[in-house]
C-alpha cells in the first residue's frame, strides 16, 4: 500500500487548500506566496486574524464577477480557520478602528456580516460610482470613519451636511440603503448581485450534502462537485462559509475530514 503524503507536501504541491487547515499552514502559504498576493495594508508581522483575511481574499474568485466585485470576506469564514471568536471579533474591530478593512452588514430576511479591504473598497467604489461631490464626500468623511454598519439620517443632514438630494445620489450609486425611516445600512455597489450568487451557492452546497448518505461528506470529495453557473462564490467559498457558519460539523476521519450537517 502506498504511503499517503503529509498535508503539508500535498499543501505545498497543489496550493489547493481545505477550509479545515490548520492556521499554521494558511500563514504558512500566505508568507511562502508574499511575492504573488496582495498582502498590504498588512506588515508581515501579520496576526492570526490578518493572515485569515490574506488567505480568504486571496480565494475569492473576483474574475467571476467580471470586476463588478471587489474580495468580499465573510467574518464568520475566518472562524473556519481560527477557533475563537472573540479573539476574531476584537482583531476585527481593531483592524476596522485602524482604517484596514470596513464592515458591511448585508442581506434583509438573510444577513452576512461582511469585511472588504479599505483599499479595495475606494478602488472600487472610485470606478462603479458616478462622479459627484457627494460621493467623494461621502468616500473621505463617512465611509471609512464612520465605525457603525448602519447611520442615522439625522446624522448624514446635520453634522455631514449632506442634503436629500445627496442622500438620493448615495443610495442611487449602492453606497446607502434603507434600514428605517430614519436611518441607513452602509452599502457598496452591487452588494446585492454579491448577496444573491452567495445564498445561491450556500443553498446548493447544502443540498448536496443533503442528497448523501446520511447528510454527510468527505471535504476532499465535496471540493470535487460542480455547483450551479449561478453560485459563482465557488465551492472553497462555501465550504469556509457552511463550517464557519456551523452548519456542518468537522469529523476527522482516517479518509480525512468529514463534513456532517448540523440540521437535516
């Protein structure tokens, strides 16, 4: 019988990674491929948070999209990776205080908590955005200073100055949308066509794995499925979103991990 290869030379060969890996082997490939990802703002004193974020945005399949998305991250992803969620949430609000990354909270009867690089996120709201005053004053003054996921109108027309008109600008161009009669989620554009492929791809990862026998896989043999054209997050998304999200439950088996779902 041949000898099965350690993960970390099957890791290191194929660059393909399960969402079960150990946060050694994802700082481990974050720094072993420093000079082809994009790892700034991060310094390479990079902590258990910042190297997850790395190593999801570099998955997020943004040629899918054709450009209409930047790497959006799910903060419960990274809980696929590091176990303790405290520790995750504060290094997250850390980072968010430090002007690193912005939260987004998106979705209505469903919700995801969502983390977009502060970078990519004025990249791509300077090119899906119409050129007005407002939306650069929207871009310098609010977005990345305000720390909440949500605003009140009261705000936005009293201390920020900005007029109806204005607020009908920032809603038209995505960057704002209705919470209340009185206040606002922050958005960015086409957060819903974001929303949209990943509940569809959740939904078709989940039926998958509902059609087995007794609701469970092997991860290597799920990575293998072809989701529909319409799910275009791609399976490794998905897998990261359900195990962080829990709605599968990690089994380490001799074939390797198994993953059970928590509700069937």
């Amino acid at each position: 019988m041949s000898k099965r290869p350690s993960n970390s030379n099957f890791y290191g060969q194929s660059k393909i990674f399960r969402a079960s890996t150990s946060l050694a082997q994802v700082k481990a490939t974050v720094f072993g491929d420093a000079n082809n990802l994009d790892v700034s703002p991060f310094t390479f004193a990079l902590s258990d948070t910042e190297a997850a974020l790395v190593y999801l945005k570099c998955k997020f399949p943004i040629e899918n999209f054709e450009g209409k998305l930047p790497p959006v991250i799910l903060v419960h992803q990274i809980y696929s990776i590091i176990k303790c969620k405290t520790s995750v949430d504060r290094e997250i609000n850390c980072l968010q205080a430090k002007g690193v990354i912005r939260l987004f909270k998106l979705g209505c009867e469903e919700t995801a908590l969502v983390v977009i690089n502060s970078d990519d996120l004025v990249n791509h709201i300077t090119q899906h955005c119409p050129k007005k005053p407002a939306i650069n004053r929207f871009l310098n003054n609010v977005i990345l200073k305000v720390q909440d996921v949500s605003i009140d109108k009261a705000l936005l027309q009293g201390d920020m100055g900005f007029s109806q008109q204005d607020i009908s600008d920032l809603m038209n161009a995505g960057l704002l949308t209705l919470r209340s009669a009185g206040s606002f989620w922050f958005s960015f554009p086409n957060a819903g066509e974001f929303m949209r492929s990943y509940l569809k791809g959740r939904k078709s990862v989940l039926r998958t794995i509902r059609k087995c026998k007794f609701s469970e896989i092997l991860q290597f043999e799920l990575q293998q499925r072809k989701l529909e054209k319409s799910a275009k997050l791609g399976i490794l998304y998905h897998i990261h979103d359900i195990i962080g999200a829990e709605l599968v439950k990690c089994v380490e088996t001799t074939s390797g991990t198994l993953l059970r779902l928590t509700k069937k």
